[in-house]
C-alpha cells in the first residue's frame, strides 16, 4: 500500500503535486491531527469543527506519544503507528484462525456423534440382510472413535464378495492439523490486507490501532485468559466506539462460551467492568468541556447530519443518493449499500451457526449505522469485522479456488480505493 501510493508521482495526469506524506492526510486523518496538536477546542484562528467530539481521544493521544520520536511529525507517526498496529493486528487474526479451526473438529464431531447410531445402525441392517437373517454382524467404525477435520482421509475398502464397505476415517497429523491452520491463518489475513477498504489499515486512522487490541483481546476471550481480554479491550474502547460492541461481544462470550462462565464461574466477570471506563472517562471529560454528557453523539449529528432513522428511511435515501444522483460521492453510496448487504449475511450466517458473542459484535455495529440519517462508513466498519475474515480463511482452506478468484478480483478495486483516497477523494 504505500508503495503504491507513490503510483500518481509516476502518472502526471492524475499526480496533484502533494508531498508523499501530506497524501496520506485526508478526511479524517486532517481531524486526528489536529485533535493530537491542539486538542478538541479547535484549531486557534479558523472556524471550529462541531465533529470534534465524535473522535474518540486513544489515537489522538497515540499519535501525541509517538510524535515525541519523530520530531513532531504526526503525519509520519501515524503512518507509523498504523504500519506497526496492522502488523500487529495481522498476528492476532491469524492466531485467532488458527485457534477457530482447531475447534472446529470439535464441533462436526459433534454432529456426528448424533449420526453414528443412526449410521451404524443402516450397516448393520445391510450386512443382516446380505447374512440371510444376521448370524453375524459386523458394525462399522463408530463416529466419535475418530477426530473430524477437512484432513480426514476417507479410504474405501472393497470386501471380498465386491461390496464397498463402510468407508473408515483417520485422525489428521499433527503436521496436517497445522498446515491446515497456516492456510486459514494466511487466507484471513489476505482477505483483510485485500478488502475494499484496506487502505484504512495504512492511512492514520484508528482502525488499526483499535484492532491491535481488540484482536488479541478477543483471543483472550476465547482462549479464557479473562484479565488479559479485559486488560487489552479497555485501550481499544479508548479508540473507538466500537469498543462498546465489542465488550459487550465479550460478555456474552464469557455468558455462553466454552470457557467462560461455566468453566471459570462468576469471578472474572468482574474484569469486564474494565473496557467501559475509557467510555465513562470521555464523557466526563466532555462533560466538563463542553456541558453535555453526550457530546460525542451530538458531535455525529452537528458534524455530518446523523441522527437516529427508521432502517428503511436511511436505506432509501442512500439508494437515492447511490442511484439517482451522479455526483463525487454516488460510488462511494454504492460501496456503502452493498458493505451493508455483507454485513446482513454476515449476521444471518452468525445467526445460523449460533455464533451469539460474534453476532453482538457485528450486528450491534450494523443495527447502529444502518439505523443513521444514511449510510456512511459501513465500507471501513468492514474492517473491523474479523467474523468475516475468518469466514474468508476457511474459504481459502476448503475451496481455494474460489478464494483465488475473490482475491484476484478484490486486489485491483482495493489499489483503486488506495489511489482514490491518497488523491483526495472520498473511499469511506
């Protein structure tokens, strides 16, 4: 990506004369600039900005604490922190990958330990009848003798009177258990690294400081680690609101998962009080600024006109501005109708594998953008939905062919929206 951004120095016919870095200080990167150099009462002699409040404080503090070490350069310390987070946040997606496919022979094995009676039972009647009334019977392998995974080998004996018989299963190698997960891990991350709005992930915006914890946080979670979770999620509430969702994702994990309350029982369910102070802090602070304990919700609607809409009023009138108006923002509506037709059948897809703490996590944040005046920024919430990527690593697992074909077709809109942003047009 930012190689690529230096592409329009190259192209004098779209090349706009911008320093190297000062295109990579757009739209919201202008405001976390200047929130971290002058803070949120405005820049001294132009007119305030009243969508100040709306930007949570952790990445403007972060972009402070890292300018002490490039001079005073905020442009550059974004770059910076978004370079090292992304990395970070790559790490934590693929571990947490990993994590999901070792599960999941768990849970077909499930599955199939409810049919191996049933199973067992159609051998066993076949072999009778081929017996001419059952002097013997031979039962076939049963289902939960064996570990379950896209590694299992099915082998085929053929029995001596030419009757295929019943097919056996092999518990998968440590080496292919873990091939396996380096190919979820990889292709969740690559699905990530080549999505749409990718480019948010390099820009200095808070998307991937805010993932750096809340990914591992998340892992945590699952892994049952309850003070790590907490500890790690309450500088990601710090960044963003989204930090809300997804402490309350947390809490339903520790209600429902495997190692939460019924492993651990209701001690560590205290931690989770942690995650909520940054948001309880913020407004305090806005509070003695500005007299209004909601300021970072009122700064959404006197900054950019958003407010609580009925969901089909906010989508017709993004349909509207997507298709029946031809002006600089009519693509950028077009991306945000079907970022939130993904985020739809995300949720339904959460809602059929009864992924509850996920589906908080998602469908919370859907409920809350697809319920504004119009949709705006659904593209970039993309981002922050691992459920997805996860979906896309064990895509590449299973059907690597049509992950290949995805990737191959992703790559080249997401170098579009790279250049769109980095030359001043708005990509989310």
């Amino acid at each position: 990506m930012f190689f690529v951004a230096v592409v329009p120095r190259v192209l004098p016919s779209i090349y706009d004369g911008k320093p190297y870095l000062d295109r990579w200080a757009q739209w919201d990167a202008v405001r976390f600039l200047n929130i971290a150099t002058y803070g949120y009462g405005g820049v001294p002699g132009e007119k305030f900005d009243p969508g100040w409040p709306a930007f949570f404080p952790g990445y403007p503090l972060a972009l402070k604490f890292v300018g002490l070490f490039t001079g005073g350069d905020h442009k550059f310390a974004g770059l910076l922190i978004s370079f090292v987070a992304g990395g970070v946040a790559a790490l934590a997606l693929g571990r947490l990958a990993e994590d999901e496919l070792r599960a999941a022979p768990r849970r077909t094995g499930m599955i199939r330990a409810r049919l191996s009676g049933w199973t067992s039972r159609i051998t066993a009647d076949a072999e009778d009848s081929e017996n001419g009334g059952g002097r013997t019977v031979r039962r076939g392998v049963h289902a939960t003798d064996v570990a379950v995974s896209r590694t299992t080998v099915r082998r085929s004996a053929v029995s001596a009177n030419g009757h295929a018989a019943a097919d056996t299963e092999h518990e998968p190698t440590e080496r292919e258990l873990e091939d396996d997960a380096g190919t979820v891990g990889v292709g969740a991350v690559a699905a990530m690294l080549a999505g749409p709005a990718a480019v948010f992930l390099f820009a200095g915006y808070s998307e991937s400081l805010f993932l750096a914890f809340a990914l591992p946080a998340w892992l945590m979670a699952r892994r049952g680690r309850w003070a790590w979770a907490a500890l790690l999620a309450t500088p990601a509430s710090a960044v963003r609101i989204t930090g809300l969702f997804l402490v309350l994702a947390m809490i339903v994990e520790y209600l429902v998962g495997r190692r939460g309350r019924r492993e651990q029982g209701w001690a560590p369910l205290a931690w989770l009080v942690l995650p909520f102070t940054p948001l309880a802090a913020y407004m305090t602070y806005q509070w003695h600024r500005t007299g209004d304990w909601m300021a970072w919700q009122h700064a959404q609607e006197a900054g950019w006109h958003r407010q609580f809409t009925m969901p089909w009023d906010a989508f017709s009138l993004t349909w509207r501005s997507a298709f029946d108006t031809n002006y600089e923002f009519t693509l950028a509506f077009r991306i945000e109708i079907f970022a939130a037709a993904v985020g739809v059948l995300l949720s339904l897809y959460l809602l059929y594998r009864r992924r509850w703490p996920e589906l908080a996590y998602v469908g919370l944040q859907l409920a809350a953008l697809m319920t504004s005046s119009f949709y705006l920024s659904i593209g970039r919430a993309t981002l922050l939905w691992w459920p997805l990527w996860l979906w896309f690593g064990m895509l590449a697992l299973r059907h690597r062919w049509l992950f290949g074909a995805i990737m191959a077709a992703a790559v080249p809109f997401a170098v579009l929206q790279l250049l769109t942003f980095t030359s001043g047009g708005w990509a989310g």
